[in-house]
C-alpha cells in the first residue's frame, strides 16, 4: 500500500449521472440497486480531493442506444446534482464502456503527469470495472474505491436474475490485485495529502 494520493493521482468519477437511477432500463421490470450510500462516500471523496489541490477527471456516458437514458441530450445525461464539473477539471465523453476507447482520457492524464488512478462511480461491473481493467494494463497504478460505486441487478439469457450485490463482489474480486488495488472510501480519505505549498495558502485564507 501505498502511503499518500500525491500530485501523480487523479480522481476518476464514472458515469456519475442521473440515468444510472433509471433501474427498469438497467435491470428490468424488478430493477434495484445495490450501496444506497456510493453517492454519499463518492461526495465526501471528491470534496476532500479537491481540497487537497489533487487532479480530478470524469467521464460521462452518451449512449449509442436511443432508448438508453445516459445520453448526452436527454435531462437523465445530466451530472447528478452535487457532482457538477468544474472549470480545471478533465472530463471526456465516451460512449463504450471503457473511459479510455475512442477518447482522449489516456493522452490527458499523461500530460497532465498522472500515473496513479483512483475510481468511483456507476456501474461497478460495467463501466468501472472495464475502466479499471484497462488502466491497470496500460500502467496506471489503479485504486478501486468499492463503496463510492454501485450497481444494479442483470438479467441473464436464461432469465435468471442476478443480484446486485453478488455482481458488486464478483466485479471487484475479479480485479482486485489483478488489475487494480480495492480499498474503502476510508482508507482512501486516508491517503489524500496536501503540498506544504497548498497547505500554507490556505492556512493563510482563514
């Protein structure tokens, strides 16, 4: 483990929109969700981050399907209220399930001297794991923050319908210490420094 997010760590949210609450879409007629708490710790995350001066970035889903509501154009392709884009900030828009698939989001972080990842956001087995999964290959030191993301319930071609929570453990079992490290919200509230030099300007402001 390592001992503190530095200036070479950035802040992925994913997906942090209002269509990922849209559960019959994702899930059918008995469509739910898993981690009612990912939008409070992703919150809490994010402040801090941004308090300590740190990179954050974003992607935000623009779907190729008509129907889907994550599309740029439809009120549910907004951001979710409190995970607003500032001004500074890096977001791309994608529309597969990988943040890096036919966007900028790699050449960004590279110019912008990041080479440690840190994920939250929707949904944990979709588009966060495919993210992560591909960060840890092209060697992003990669953190999953398991409780700052969530999902939703799948259907199988067989009908069966799988639950939430079963697919939250799955995903992150399936690239923890593969593909990235997973860890809680806490422990990645732990990790976040600040520079003497931010430090000193704001202990001056108050």
């Amino acid at each position: 483990m390592i001992s503190r997010f530095g200036q070479e760590s950035a802040l992925l949210l994913i997906d942090v929109q209002r269509g990922v609450d849209e559960l019959g879409y994702w899930g059918g007629a008995d469509g739910r969700r898993n981690n009612p708490a990912a939008e409070e710790n992703l919150a809490e995350l994010l402040d801090r981050w941004r308090s300590a001066g740190r990179q954050a970035a974003w992607t935000q889903h623009d779907s190729r399907q008509a129907d889907s509501p994550l599309r740029l154009s439809l009120p549910t392709g907004r951001q979710k209220p409190g995970f607003e884009i500032r001004t500074g900030e890096l977001a791309v828009v994608k529309d597969v399930n990988s943040g890096f698939v036919g966007t900028s989001l790699e050449l960004r972080l590279r110019r912008a001297g990041v080479s440690r990842l840190v994920l939250g956001g929707f949904f944990t087995n979709m588009c966060v794991e495919t993210t992560a999964r591909m960060a840890g290959n092209m060697g992003f030191d990669t953190y999953l923050v398991h409780d700052a993301c969530a999902t939703t319930n799948r259907v199988g071609p067989d009908g069966m319908d799988h639950d939430p929570e079963l697919l939250q453990a799955v995903s992150v079992a399936n690239v923890h210490g593969e593909f990235a490290t997973a860890i809680t919200t806490a422990e990645a509230l732990g990790l976040i420094g600040q520079d003497a030099a931010d430090l000193e300007r704001r202990q001056g402001n108050e």
